[in-house]
C-alpha cells in the first residue's frame, strides 16, 4: 500500500523521509532536485509552522482588545501583520529545522524515523544545508524588519533560544521546555507589534504558550521513546512516562488558567468579551479529548493528537476574532 501511494506521488524511496507524507503539494509542483530543501524546511509537514504562528496569532488578536476607546480600533487584528506573521514563522520554522538537523545529523542517523531526512541520508550536504539556513533566516529578518524597533530588537532576542534548543535533549529531561520558550515567542511579538512594548498580558499569554507547547510535544516525542532511550536522547516523554495523563492535566489546565488571566490582564472595557472565555472552554473540551483518547504505545496515534493541537489554535483565534466583532457590534456591552 505504501509502494504504490509512493508511486502515485511519484515519491521513490530514495527521495522520501520515512516520518514525511509521500502525497504533498512539495512533490507535485517542486523540481525533484529542491524535494530535499523542502524536506529540510519540513515544508511537506505544515503543522510545524502552524504551531510557531498560533501565539503569533492570538497576540496579534488580543492586543487591539486592549486599546483604550480613545485609540483608532476595530478591535479586530491587522491583516497586514497575521500575513507578516504566516510568513515569518514558514521561514523561520524552516531554519530552525535545518539548523537543529545540522545539530542532530549523528543523531538523526541513528534514529529510525529520522535517519531518511536529507543530512544522514546524504541527499543534501552540509554546506548546502547551511547555505540553505542562510536564506531562510534572511527571508525571516525581513519580514521582522517590517515591525517597530521594539519588535524587531525582541525579534533578535529570541534566537539565543533558538540556539540553545537542540543541544537540551542530550543534558536534560526538560528538551520540551526549551520549545515552549522558542515557539511561544510570537506571544510577545504580536502585542510588541501594536505597542512597542510588552505589559503583563502578553507574559501570561507567552507562559500559557509554552505549557500548551510542552503538553503536545511531549504527546509528540511518545512517538521515538524507544529509540530516544537507546540513544541516550532526553524527553518529557519519558520522563513522565505512564504519567503523562496526569502530567498533560497539568500542562494544559495551567495553560488554559493562563490564557484566561491574559485576557483579564489587558484591563480594557472593551475587551475581550465573553466569546474569547467561550473560546477557551471549547479548547478546553478539545484538550480534554486529546487527554482521554491518547495511548502512548501507538505512535500513529501520538502523531495524530499532536497535529490536532492546529485545531486548538483555531479555537482560539476565532474565540479572540468573534469578542472583537462582538465589541463592534455591541460597543457598550461587558
């Protein structure tokens, strides 16, 4: 069956990632020499830079909810900063992926789900995938640049994270942590973007992120504890083992209880209004099922649960988008 999806796509074994969808738009409308950049990029596996956008995304939703009357304000988000802010987490999700398999390559090789990526399967060299990071993090910086100087200096700030993210998992249980700090940043960057400064609100929504980011890779990282375990790499996952049940109560209760107090936090009349609360309780409902129906010895599953989280984010947004319109139609309301 997956001899003949691959044949469909027109995908040999020789140019598939084994943890990488053979049917994709990469290898419909990509020369076949670029599939490996794309593969670097993990451009054949959108969820990656979905997850990185979602905080962009609520923090570009909340902040014009907490400008005061007096402001030029829909209430709703600007559409020119959700764009910059799509593209800039495509590039940079992009080189923090070819940077990290630049880190793991050893790794990688020895890991049976990763060991067909591009690097330890020979398909790109070193140097080319550097070259490749290059570019992808220019067509990041620019798009930052489009922000105010606060933003972008905020921007720069989170690529001490970035750096460090890759090498956690060799020395702490706790590589998850790090994520969350890098692919929460965009809590900050959307609120940077309106007020060119940060206020509590965006920190509780920045430290909501990060344990939702903990809770779903951990869930993620089931899928290689085997090997992880064999070759001494670090995770949540096994560190919580058969308590990530309880574990992910945790995560993700503390990361609903944070969001909500963001909301709160912004102190404006105006919003958000009740349908931004609405929003998090189905979220809640979401992250309940997620809780309920994971098995952490099925990685099919573990990686199913994981990209439904793009679906919480979601939730999320439009909860924040429905309080904006709600405040427009219903100007005095509470």
């Amino acid at each position: 069956m997956a001899n003949s999806r691959d044949t469909l796509a027109g995908v040999s074994n020789e140019d598939r990632v084994a943890d990488a969808p053979s049917e994709n738009w990469v290898y419909r409308l990509l020369p076949r020499a670029l599939w490996p950049y794309a593969q670097l990029a993990r451009w054949d596996r959108p969820i990656g830079w979905q997850l990185l956008m979602w905080p962009c995304w609520w923090s570009a939703a909340l902040a014009p909810q907490a400008l005061t009357s007096g402001a030029v304000t829909t209430g709703l988000p600007s559409i020119w900063h959700l764009m910059l802010f799509l593209v800039g987490a495509v590039a940079m999700r992009g080189a923090g992926c070819t940077y990290n398999d630049l880190v793991d390559e050893t790794i990688d090789a020895k890991v049976a789900r990763t060991r067909s990526r591009p690097l330890p399967s020979g398909r790109v060299s070193r140097r080319q995938a550097k070259l490749f990071l290059v570019a992808q993090a220019l067509a990041g910086f620019l798009v930052l640049l489009q922000f105010n100087l606060f933003a972008i200096l905020l921007g720069i700030a989170s690529l001490g994270i970035v750096a460090v993210y890759p090498f956690l998992k060799r020395i702490t249980d706790w590589p998850q942590l790090g994520l969350g700090f890098a692919f929460s940043w965009g809590a900050l960057m959307g609120w940077a973007a309106i007020f060119g400064s940060l206020s509590l609100s965006p920190l509780l929504l920045y430290f909501g992120s990060v344990l939702w980011t903990i809770g779903y890779d951990t869930i993620y990282a089931h899928q290689d504890k085997e090997d992880d375990a064999l070759v001494g790499v670090r995770s949540t996952a096994r560190l919580f083992g058969t308590r990530t049940k309880p574990a992910l109560l945790f995560l993700y209760g503390g990361a609903l209880s944070l969001f909500a107090a963001a909301y709160a936090a912004t102190g404006a009349q105006e919003g958000p209004h009740w349908p931004a609360y609405a929003g998090l309780l189905i979220g809640a409902g979401h992250m309940l099922w997620q809780i309920r129906t994971l098995d952490i010895d099925d990685p099919d599953q573990c990686l199913m649960l994981f990209k439904s989280n793009s679906l919480f984010g979601w939730i999320v947004f439009f909860g924040l988008v429905v309080s904006a319109l709600w405040g427009l139609s219903f100007p005095f309301a509470g």
